[in-house]
C-alpha cells in the first residue's frame, strides 16, 4: 500500500449538515418557536400544510406525514391488509427496515436479486422469484410453497436513483400484486414513466419516505411521509396512524402511533422549497468526482454510479443520496482513505438473506451473488450540497494514491 504523503490530512466528512444549518438556522428556529408558541405538537396545521406541500412536489392527490421511513411502509402493509399467510417481494441489498416490517407483520420476505450496475431489484429476477418460489392458484394468485399468497413488491430506489418502474409495473399486473415503493433516499428523483416524468413515489399504489436527518430532505429527528394516488387508502392510513382510531377512542381496527410531529414537519417544511436547489448541487458534485476519477485514470479501475436516465429530458435524473463506487480491495481502501481522514460508508456489508434474524427463510449464502458482490465492493465517498471542490479532488487523489 502507498505511503501516506508528507503534507497534513484534509479531513472530508461523509455528511456535514453545518452549512444547511448556517445558512437555513434562523428560519428552522421559527418554525420550531411558532409550534412551541402554539401549543399544538400532533397533527396540527403544520402537518397540514407540509402534506400540502408534499403533494404539490411530488404531484401526487394524496400526503400522510408518519413517524418515520419504517413506520410509512409499516402503515401502507397495514392499510392493505398484508399480514399473516401473505409473502411480499423486496431486494436483499437495502436497509433492513423492508424485510424487518414485512416479518413484524407476520408475511414472508421473499428476495430478488439485484442489477449489478445500478444496484436496483431487477425486474427479471422478480419474475424469477415469482415463478422459482411459488405456484398460480385456482384464484388467479400466486402462492409460495409454503402457501403464502404473494401480494406486493416493494422496489428501492437505492442511493438516489429510480428502478426500472415501466418493467415493475408491468410485472406487478401481470402478478396481480401491489406496487409500494421505497423512495427513502430518493426524494424528486425522477423516471420517464409511460407518458409521463413522474417523481419516484408515485408511480405504485403507495409510495413512501424518509426524513431521517442523513437524508436529502431532513429532519431534526426521525420522521416519514407516504404518498398515495386513492383517497379510500389515504383515510385508511390516517386511521391506522392513529391507533386505527376514528372517530376519537373508537376503534374498528388495530393501528399504531405512527403520527408525524408537528415541530418536524415545521422544520421540513421550511427546508423543502430548497431540496431542487441541493439536488442540483449534488449532480454537480457526483459530474465533479466522476471527472476527476477519469483525469486520474481511474475508471479503468473503479465503477462509478449508473446514470441510466440522465439524457431522457428529466431534471433529477438521479438526486444521489450517495455517491457509491464499486473498487477491488474496498476493505484496504477505506482503510486508506481513513488513514488520510476521508469519511466513507459501506451500504450494505451483508445482504438481508444472510442476516441472521432471516435465517428462518432458508436463504442461503450465494443465493444472491449480485448482492454479495455489492456488499462485498462497494464503498460510499463524502458527498452533500456544499461540499468543496477542493476536499473532492482530495478524495480522489486520496483513492488514486491507494491504487499507485
């Protein structure tokens, strides 16, 4: 491995939300002091108005703000009626909060494996899963083994970047399952979707999100928002919200405390008009790194993220919530880049089949080799709105000096 050189470190965060801060603290501060003055801390107008908001970004008739990113794709499965004897679709290269509601709610993971460039779910590999796993009943669904009727898939839009949603829709009829999507870190991003540039979320039955502070768009806390396009199933979301209570302490269904806090979505509000404006500047960043990876003549070597919608007329053809490359020797590499004070993350290290919570589902090692691959190469670099081009150049002289 090369020598550290002579001159001292830069050190280059993963994340630094200190300039958003700077720049956006005194009118945080207000919202957060016009809810304190108020005295209306659940569902209040701030809520309201935020949903509003969200429906006119994302162009979608409904918004129901919720506790978290979790507890939206719990809610929808709740709404739906997805539970017990029912199996749903998802990828095993995600954050384990998927799989980990699927199970909460007694239905069965069921995984397929992942497109090695964009490492988004591959339609294909769904309908491999679909066929491979289960079996077409008298009814008209499709039924695991174990008979589980198969009901929804849930897509990641993963890092920033949309699936292929023309091809999961097209499964998700032909299957007859529900279509919910994960656009958690994926907020605007966007996909040429038929006729039309929808925003990730809005292109199933439900979509959902995350304000976790990390995210694109953050909180100063947890906090989520589902989008719907069916007024029946947005009732029935800001019912189970609620404890499944509606009208006040009557109670036809079993729900949970998933509401939104109105601080949080005070705050989110006043942070949402610029999320274009960081989107735009994050596009720069990654076109910036993926010069400069070039000009060191790394590309040979490294993979850079996939760029599949980038000349199709779209804005936010990918808002990169990560900039995620895929290098030989990862482990030794982030080892490097620490020991030149560079920040960087691993999303994901093991791949949710081979979790050992999901033991249970009989998944094996080398079941999904293209997640394993994944897990085991790629490596997340410092990437936000205001981060210098000095500290980029940095980072990847750093990557180039491992690779000398």
């Amino acid at each position: 491995m090369a020598k550290l050189p002579s001159y001292l470190p830069m050190r280059v965060p993963l994340l630094d939300l200190s300039e958003q801060h700077r720049a956006l603290g005194d009118s945080i501060r207000q919202a957060a002091n016009d809810v304190l003055a108020s005295g209306r801390f659940i569902l209040g107008p701030k809520v309201k108005a935020f949903e509003k908001a969200m429906c006119a970004y994302c162009s979608a008739p409904h918004a129901v703000g919720v506790s978290s990113g979790t507890d939206a794709l719990l809610a929808i499965l709740m709404a739906l009626g997805i539970g017990r004897g029912d199996a749903v679709i998802t990828t095993p290269y995600t954050f384990f909060a998927i799989a980990g509601c699927v199970a909460r709610i007694g239905a069965r993971p069921l995984f397929a494996d992942i497109d090695p460039a964009t490492y988004n779910i591959r339609p294909s590999a769904i309908q491999e899963c679909i066929e491979k796993n289960s079996r077409l009943d008298t009814d008209g669904t499709w039924k695991t083994k174990n008979g589980e009727k198969v009901r929804a898939m849930v897509p990641v839009h993963l890092f920033g970047l949309c699936c292929e949603m023309d091809a999961l829709r097209e499964i998700a009829e032909r299957y007859r399952l529900v279509l919910i999507e994960d656009a958690a870190q994926a907020i605007g991003a966007e996909f040429p979707f038929g006729e039309r540039i929808a925003k990730a979320g809005t292109m199933g039955e439900a979509g959902f999100f995350s304000f976790y502070p990390s995210k694109n768009l953050g909180a100063a806390g947890d906090a989520g928002m589902i989008v719907c396009g069916d007024e029946e199933l947005a009732q029935k979301l800001r019912t189970f919200r609620e404890h499944g209570m509606e009208p006040r302490y009557f109670h036809h269904v079993i729900g949970g405390n998933f509401r939104l806090d109105e601080i949080q979505a005070a705050i989110l509000a006043a942070k949402l008009p610029y999320l274009e404006k960081w989107a735009a500047a994050r596009r720069a960043a990654a076109d910036f790194y993926g010069s400069e990876l070039s000009r060191s003549g790394l590309t040979e070597r490294i993979a850079t993220p996939c760029e599949s919608y980038r000349n199709r007329g779209l804005t936010n053809h990918h808002v990169y919530h990560q900039y995620v490359i895929r290098a030989p020797m990862r482990d030794a590499l982030r080892e490097h880049l620490a020991k030149r004070e560079v920040e960087t993350a691993i999303y994901y290290p093991l791949g949710l089949h081979e979790q050992k919570c999901f033991a249970y589902l009989g998944y094996k090692k080398g079941d999904f080799p293209e997640t394993e691959r994944a897990a085991s190469e790629t490596l997340a670099l410092p990437i936000y709105p205001e981060i210098p081009r000095e500290a980029q150049r940095y980072v990847v002289d750093s990557v180039a000096e491992f690779y000398r």
